[in-house]
C-alpha cells in the first residue's frame, strides 16, 4: 500500500505542476485534482488525471485558436526544381516487373558453369590461418575461416556456387569443403 501512494505521489506532483497555470483561474480544477488524489486505485486515479488534462487542453484549444494557428508548422515550399519530373534512366525497370522479380534469386547466365574445376597452383596461408589458393587458371582465392581444409599444389579442386552469392572450394576426392571468396 505504501508503494502505491508513493507512486502516485510523483503522478500528482507532475500534474499539478502541468497544470499550475489553470489552477489559479479555475477552482473547480482543484477539486477535481483533489478527487482523483483521494481514488484508492492507482489505474482509475491516473485516468482520472489523464481525463483532467484532456479538458484542460480542449479548454485551451477553444480558448485561443489564433494561438493553435502560431504553433502549427509552414508547410514546405515547393520551387520549380522540386516539381520537375526527373528523367527515367535506362537502368530503372518499370514498377510492375521490379515487384515480379522481387524476392527471386539472381538469374545466372546460360554461359555461365555452376562449378569450376582447375589445379592447384600455390598453397599459401596468411597471417590468420586462412588459406589463400592460387589456381593454374590464373584465379586467387581465400578461405573465409580458418578451420582445416586439405590441399596441396597439383591436386584438381573444383570451386562451386553457394547460397547467398557465396563459393564453395571441394574436391571429388573429399567430402570436405570450405567457404572461400575471390580476390583477384
């Protein structure tokens, strides 16, 4: 119970300082604040107060609607270089086929191989642990982790597209792959 009235001392505290100016041009403001301090439940108590404040601001509204006029904010001013249509570029596809290609994966080209496979060139391992491969074909790739994968110059590897635009390095020899990236 202590913790009640402790409570709502801060909520009658903060009301009645919101609302000082009115008190002293409106008496019946008092007793109403007066009635909702002496309500027992703190959740008929705040409404109470809520429903105080809401005619304390209707009051005002009707009171002094030059005032309302003031506190509203200027609409922004359009100028002619806002206003002029921008040109469609090339590159912008129509509304309609934009929302029927969204959420589909990325269409990959016909020429395009799902996997390619070449001999490994140079082994090599970075400052972290990564691997960085270097193919006969000219390729460079990296490991993007550090965990153990086993390779050797002269063993044929194949590098394979993964989800989300990623690559996968393997071998037919291997059920182990590992996440690498391109950097050259």
């Amino acid at each position: 119970m202590k913790n009640k009235r402790l409570l709502a001392l801060p909520c009658f505290a903060l009301a009645a300082f919101m609302l000082w100016p009115a008190q002293a041009s409106d008496p019946s403001l008092t007793d109403a604040l007066t009635q909702c301090q002496q309500e027992q439940d703190t959740l008929l108590r705040l409404r109470c107060y809520d429903a105080i404040e809401v005619e304390r601001r209707k009051s005002q509204t009707q009171a002094s609607p030059e005032a309302t006029e003031a506190q509203r904010q200027p609409e922004p001013v359009v100028t002619e270089q806002q206003s002029q249509p921008e040109p469609e570029s090339a590159a912008s596809a129509p509304p309609a086929a934009a929302e029927e290609r969204f959420g589909k994966p990325r269409q990959q080209a016909e020429d395009e191989p799902d996997r390619i496979y070449s001999i490994v060139r140079e082994v090599e391992q970075d400052v972290r642990g990564h691997l960085i491969i270097t193919f006969e074909n000219g390729q460079t790739w990296r490991q993007n982790n550090s965990e153990y994968y086993p390779i050797k110059a002269g063993e044929e590897h194949y590098i394979r597209r993964a989800l989300l635009g990623s690559f996968m390095l393997s071998s037919d020899h291997s059920n182990r792959s590992t996440r690498v990236r391109r950097i050259d």
